[in-house]
C-alpha cells in the first residue's frame, strides 16, 4: 500500500507539473497494486506463514484482509482453509468444519490441498460427533492424489476415527 501512495503522490506531481504521459502511467501501476491486493490479499503471505507454523502471524495476515468474498476463488479457498486450521488450533471444531466446507466448495488449486482439506474436515467432523461423516471425508482425502505429509496425516485422523469407534 505504501508503493502505491508513492505512485499515486508522483503522479499527482507529474501531472502538476504539466506531464500526462509518466503520470498516467504511475496512476495505471498504482491501480493494478490496488486491484491485485483487493483481489488476494494477503493469502500467499499468510500461506508461507502457515507452512512455516507461525499461527499468529497468519491470523494477523488473514485479519488484515477486509473483504474475504471479494478475493478470487483460489485465494479464498486458501483463505477459508487456513481460517479453518486457526480453528483446529483452538479447539473450535465447529468453526473449522463451516471453513473446510467453505473451502471444499472452491477452487482449491491441486488435488493435495483437496485431500488435506478432507482430511482436516474428517477430523473436525470427528470432534463434533460426526463419525460417519467423518469416514465419508477421510476416504474422499484417500482418493485423491497427495503428498507423504498428507498421507500421515490421513494415517492420524483414521487412528483417530478407530480409537473414537471403540
């Protein structure tokens, strides 16, 4: 936001003093900044910020964006599964299974991100009393294509289920 007010203060200079052409220019540059962080906000950061385990500073980055539903469809699909892990992270089963489902209806990007999501959902739906469901989506999070880090955390939540069955 700051290298747009620097944008747009050059370009109200330039055009002060009587150029049109570079002015028009740095106000176009500043529209496109403006437009791309309406549009995605702060997910990506937030997103490296959750790979790396720093919970807070995800929430911070996820507080800052004002209008999640003007995000596009990836981002806020991101946007509602990192909201959803926040949730996990405080016990707040309900919560997070409402943003998992958000998310399952969007655009998540690869099929590992769709199989986490499930698989998250799964245990989510687990903690509310939901086993059945909970089985449904662990299996759906079977199915699709993931990643060795995905897969263990499959194995978990289908611990889980069993240890809740008995």
């Amino acid at each position: 936001m700051l290298f747009t007010a620097v944008c747009i203060g050059f370009a109200v200079y330039g055009f002060v003093d009587g150029q049109k052409i570079a002015p028009a220019g740095l106000l176009a540059c500043a529209a496109l900044i403006g437009y791309g962080y309406f549009r995605y906000g702060t997910v990506w950061l937030a997103h490296r910020a959750l790979r790396a385990g720093r919970m807070e500073r995800v929430q911070a980055l996820l507080d800052q964006i004002g209008f999640p539903n003007r995000l596009s469809s990836q981002s806020r699909a991101f946007y509602e599964m990192m909201r959803g892990m926040l949730a996990c992270e405080r016990d707040d089963w309900a919560t997070a299974r409402d943003h998992f489902y958000r998310a399952l209806e969007l655009d998540l990007r690869t099929a590992n991100n769709r199989s986490l999501v499930e698989c998250a959902l799964a245990e989510a739906l687990l903690r509310c009393g939901e086993p059945v469901a909970a089985r449904q989506h662990l299996e759906s999070a079977r199915r699709h294509d993931h990643k060795p880090d995905v897969e263990t955390a499959i194995g978990k939540v289908d611990q889980l289920i069993g240890t809740r069955a008995e």
